[in-house]
C-alpha cells in the first residue's frame, strides 16, 4: 500500500471514530459538521476579523426568527434600491424612529441646560443615547437606517427649539453660540447610525439559540 493510499485510510477512519463518538454523545452529525467548518484554519482565514477584537467583542447574530421580510411589498428595482428601500422602511414604521427623536431631543435639551446637577446630565445623556439604540431595537428592518433618523430628526428638534428660544430672549451673541452648537450636534448623525445598529444588533443576538449563533458564525 502506498503512502497516500495510507493516509487516506488513516484519514477515512478518524472520520468513522468522530462521527461514532458524536452520535454516542447523542449530536446530530449536521451540527457536528458546522462546528468543525466553523472551526478549521480555512474558515477562520475566510474572515478578516475572525479572532479579533471586533469578532470577539460582538459575535455573530443571525436574523431575527419568525419575522417576514420586511421589503415583501417593495418593487423598485432602480440603481437607487438600498436608499429607496431605506426610506420605504422608515415610513413604514416612523413611531420607530420618531419617538426616539423626541426623546433623544428632550433629553439632549435636559443635559446642554447646564444644570449643576452632574448626576441629571448623565441621566440625561444616558436617556438620548438609549432612545437611538430603540430606535434600532425596535427598527429591526435595518436598524442604522432608523438610528440614524432618529438621530436627524432628534437635531433639527433639538436646534430648532434652541434657536427660537435664542431669538425670542434675544441673547447677545447668540448666533454664533448656535452655529457652533449645531454644527457641534452633527456628530450624533453617527452617534445615531451606530447605536442603531447596536440595537438591532442586541435584539438578534437575544432572541438567537445557540444553533442559529452557531450557523452564523459558519457563515
């Protein structure tokens, strides 16, 4: 017998003992066999972030279970799609976003008042962060596209109710102090997309059984 000839043989028989000791241990040999993909050099060299930081600090999260596709009853197929289809989702369900917005803007308000209370305005902040991962959360459709919104929405209340109160008190200098403060605001557009994407991101990995957990990260 050659020597290929003997590893195969060799090889063809730890595969008999692995799928034997897996069904003494009662394990479906489909579950055994994704576990095994998932956990060979070749699939871990598939993905650039498997073992990194990234991988490790938000593992995969497969698909909300039970749920319909949300873009059933979409039918634009322009070169436009993924912003069309954006859209579609948020006027399909605008309390997703439009409530946070409120919060987040009421909040936001609470916390640049500049009361001396340091506890209120990290209740504060913590509130308008958490009302852009609802919006997520609850947005599950696509999640960043309803934290974004939320977080646009929640600026242009927020700097809009500041502004008009500037006006009517008429504050010296109040004009440059809100440009400044609105363009300072633009950075929650990101703020938004992210915690979005946080929450919808913690709504899957929720609900997710260990199998389904598993079959994302094989794939």
């Amino acid at each position: 017998m050659s020597n290929r000839s003997s590893r195969i043989a060799a090889a063809n028989r730890a595969e008999a003992r692995r799928r034997a000791r897996y069904i003494a241990q009662g394990r479906e040999l489909e579950e055994a066999e994704e576990e095994q993909e998932a956990e060979s050099p070749a699939a871990r060299r598939a993905s650039p972030l498997s073992g990194g930081f990234l991988t490790r600090l938000f593992p995969a999260a497969p698909p909300l279970p039970g749920k319909p596709d949300p873009l059933a009853g979409f039918t634009y197929s322009g070169p436009l799609r993924g912003l069309v289809s954006g859209l579609y989702l948020l006027a399909q369900n605008p309390r997703a976003w439009v409530v946070p917005a409120v919060i987040w803007a009421v909040a936001e308000l609470m916390f640049r008042l500049g009361i001396p209370d340091p506890l209120f305005g990290t209740v504060a902040s913590l509130v308008a962060f958490g009302a852009l991962i609802a919006a997520g959360w609850v947005g599950w459709q696509r999640p960043w596209a309803f934290g974004l919104a939320a977080a646009v929405l929640g600026v242009i209340l927020f700097t809009g109710i500041l502004g008009t109160a500037a006006v009517l008190a008429r504050v010296p200098g109040a004009s440059t102090a809100y440009i400044g403060l609105a363009s300072q605001e633009m950075l929650q557009l990101a703020f938004g997309a992210l915690a979005g994407w946080y929450g919808g991101y913690l709504r899957r990995r929720l609900a997710a059984t260990p199998s389904q957990v598993r079959g994302a990260r094989r794939r």
